[in-house]
C-alpha cells in the first residue's frame, strides 16, 4: 500500500482549509442578479427618493393660503386733556383677521401639476433603472463569456498536454526529432498564456458586477450561472415596435410631460385671475358719545386690478412648452424606432454568423485538427501543419464564443431599446 508524500497531504489539508473557511460560492442566475441591484444599488436607491421629493412638492402645491392676523392702534393723546397727561387714555386696539381667496380653481391646478411632475419622475427612474440594468445585464454576459473561456481554454490545455506526451513517446522512440518535439512542447505556452487571459478577464469580470450589485462578497466565493448557448430568436420585428412604445418609460415620461405642459398652461391663465382678500376686525372705542357704539365689527374686499399684470408672460410661455414637448415626444418615438431596428439588424447580423460558425465551422476545424494530427502522428503531416491546425482549432472555437456573447449582447441592446426584456 501506497501513503501519499507529504506535500501531498499539505496541499490536501490546505484545500479543506480553503473550503472551510470560504465555504460554498454564492451562483446568482440572472433574476437574482437583477433583484440585488434593485435593492442594493445606491444609484437606484438614490433615484427613488426623487420620485418622494417630487411627492413631497404635491403636498406643498395643495396648501391653502394662510389667514393673516392684523393689530393697529389708533387714537394716542398728543396733548393733555388736563392738568394730568394720559396719552393713552383713548387709544383703540383694533384686531382684524384677513384671508386670500383663491380663484379659477388655482389649489387644484397646482395639485395636478405637482401629480403630473411625480409620474413623470416615477417615469424616469424607470428609465434610468432600465439603461442601469443593460450595464449590469452587460457585464452579467461578460462574467459568463469569460467563465465559458475559462472553461474552453482549459479543455484545450488538457487536449494539447496529451498531444504532448503523445509526441513525448514518439521523440523517444525516435519517431521525430528534438526540434520538432520542442516545436510542440513550446506551443504549450499559447495554451497557458489563453488560459491566464481568461482567468484575469473572468476576475475583472466578478469584481464590476459585484460593484454595480454594491456587494462585499469575496471574488472567489462569487459565481453567476446561467445559459450561454445560442438560440434561435423567435420574435419579429413589427411586435417588438409595440412592444417598444407600449413599454418604453421615457416615451411615457413624454407624454406626461405633455400633460404637465398643459396643465402648467392652465395654471398660468387660472393665476392671471384676481384673487379677492376678505378681511374683518373688532374695535372697541369707549369714547364715543353714544355709549351703545363703544363695541364695533367692521369688514372689506380688497380686489387687485390686473390691468397691466396679467401674467402674460407665463400663459405664452407655458403654450409653447405645449408644442415644444409635443416635438420632443415625437423625435422621441422616432429615435426608439430607430433603436429598435438596427437592434434587431444587429441580431439577426450576430446570428448569421453564430450558425455559420455553430453548423459548419467549428466542425470543420475540428476534422482539420485530427486529421492533420493523425496524418503527423504517422509522419505524413509536418510539425508546422500540426501547430497550424492545432491554432486554427483553438481560434476557432474562441471567435465562435465570442459570436455567443455578441448575440447575448446584441439581445441585451435589443431589450434596452424595447424597454423590457427580449429572450429568444
């Protein structure tokens, strides 16, 4: 019986350390993904409290206005009645209280105003969460393109390690010579230099996706899961148009900036009205001659004349913002067609290629390499035809990974500009 070396048993027990203390990775899918960046991203987090802010404003817009108290004093002595002097003696001490009367509706034109400016914030932070997510939907796609090279790569190091001792055996037979067997042993650094790349880019990869999830999670117990193969798309073009302006929260933000520029219209016509101030006081004046009139109440209607000021400036500029949103909703509609197409084009174009590379390509390459491999091993293949085919095999197959992930890009591009999530 056999006792493993004892750097064997360290590097065992090292691992189990390792295991122990880092424990199980976290694999988050896709929808995991998302629901951590909703509620932990600090921008996204940030952005809500706009929508309570503009809340907030709703309040203030519905306020009355505040009844004014009023206090004046009349009838001070400035010479004396008498050999004693009491100025105060018939001073009158008259309260009034006086209010604003609103009219045209003014409170409830405000309040709409201020609801319109709280949807259409909502609206926002829907679009701004929607080009957020195609970041992290962009980087979620990277993190999984380079996991699938990590993967590839080490497949082809193992693959090519085997070619090695296989020429190995041969060299020492004296099947082939040196110069050619190192000619094999050191294109072995082409594999490990694609094997190191990948590694880095699948790091860099964890480390930006963990920074936009705001997660303190450790890289190496950090891991996402989900399906990297190609499919077919099955969703046309004229229903992802309705898709777009049904979804789209920029184009509904437009329309209710329309909406509010309305609104802001007729506030501006309600507040070039006069608004009337009622007022009313007490008086008590003990000096009077009849003794029935030292109690009195008294009341006016203070009604400004808007002969110059009627707020012109404002009904014509609330009118054209009328028109000028209107034109914005339009371009608007334009550019998310725009989008829209040539997302698609782009998918379509990514796809071509994934199929070309998918049903003959990749096939093809492979047959090169082991038949070149084959006809080398029985010496009727040089050392340079091998290591060529062995290189066209392995850039093959990373540029159809590559197409992979541009499609998934390409469908990432396609849901940002259709406002939802596209999946083939």
């Amino acid at each position: 019986m056999k006792f493993p070396s004892a750097a064997a048993r360290d590097l065992a027990i090292a691992a189990v350390l390792a295991n122990t203390l880092h424990g199980q990775p976290t694999v988050l899918n896709w929808d995991q993904i998302k629901t951590r960046f909703l509620t932990q991203n600090p921008s996204v987090l940030a952005g809500r409290l706009s929508i309570e802010e503009a809340r907030a404003n709703e309040i203030t817009a519905g306020l009355r206005p505040n009844p004014q108290f009023n206090l004046s004093q009349d009838g001070f002595q400035l010479t004396p009645s008498s050999d004693t002097w009491r100025p105060l003696t018939g001073v009158v001490i008259t309260p009034g209280v006086s209010v604003l009367l609103e009219r045209q509706n003014k409170r409830e034109r405000r309040v709409d105003s201020a609801r319109l400016a709280t949807s259409g914030a909502g609206s926002d932070q829907q679009d701004f969460q929607r080009t957020l997510l195609f970041a992290v939907r962009t980087t979620f796609l990277n993190t999984l393109q380079a996991k699938a090279l990590v993967g590839l790569t080490q497949a082809n190091l193992q693959t090519y390690d085997l070619a090695i001792e296989a020429n190995r055996s041969r060299f020492q037979a004296g099947d082939i010579s040196e110069l050619d067997f190192q000619r094999v042993e050191v294109q072995r650094v082409q594999f490990e230099s694609d094997l190191a790349n990948a590694r880095v880019n699948l790091r860099t990869a964890k480390i930006q996706l963990l920074a936009l999830l705001n997660d303190r999670t450790p890289v190496d117990d950090f891991d996402v899961a989900a399906d990297f193969e190609y499919k077919e798309p099955t969703i046309l073009l004229p229903e992802l148009r309705q898709m777009a302006v049904g979804n789209r929260p920029d184009l509904r933000s437009a329309e209710t900036a329309i909406g509010k520029a309305r609104a802001d219209n007729r506030l501006a016509v309600a507040n070039g009205t006069a608004d009337p101030v009622v007022a009313a006081w007490y008086a008590r004046n003990p000096s009077f001659n009849n003794p029935f009139d030292a109690n009195t109440l008294g009341a006016s209607v203070s009604i400004p004349i808007r002969i110059f000021d009627k707020n012109q400036g404002e009904k014509a500029r609330t009118a054209l913002e009328i028109t000028r949103t209107e034109r914005l909703r339009d371009a608007l509609l334009a550019g998310i067609y725009r989008d829209v197409d040539s997302a698609y084009a782009a998918v379509e174009s990514v796809s071509t290629l994934v199929r070309s590379y998918r049903d003959k390509y990749l096939r093809e390459s492979g047959d090169i390499r082991d038949k070149v491999s084959f006809s080398y091993s029985h010496g009727n293949a040089t050392v340079l035809e091998f290591l060529d085919a062995q290189k066209s095999y392995r850039d093959t197959q990373v540029a159809y990974i590559g197409l992979v992930g541009s499609y998934w890009s390409a469908l990432a591009q396609l849901s940002l500009a259709v406002g939802q999530e596209v999946n083939p």
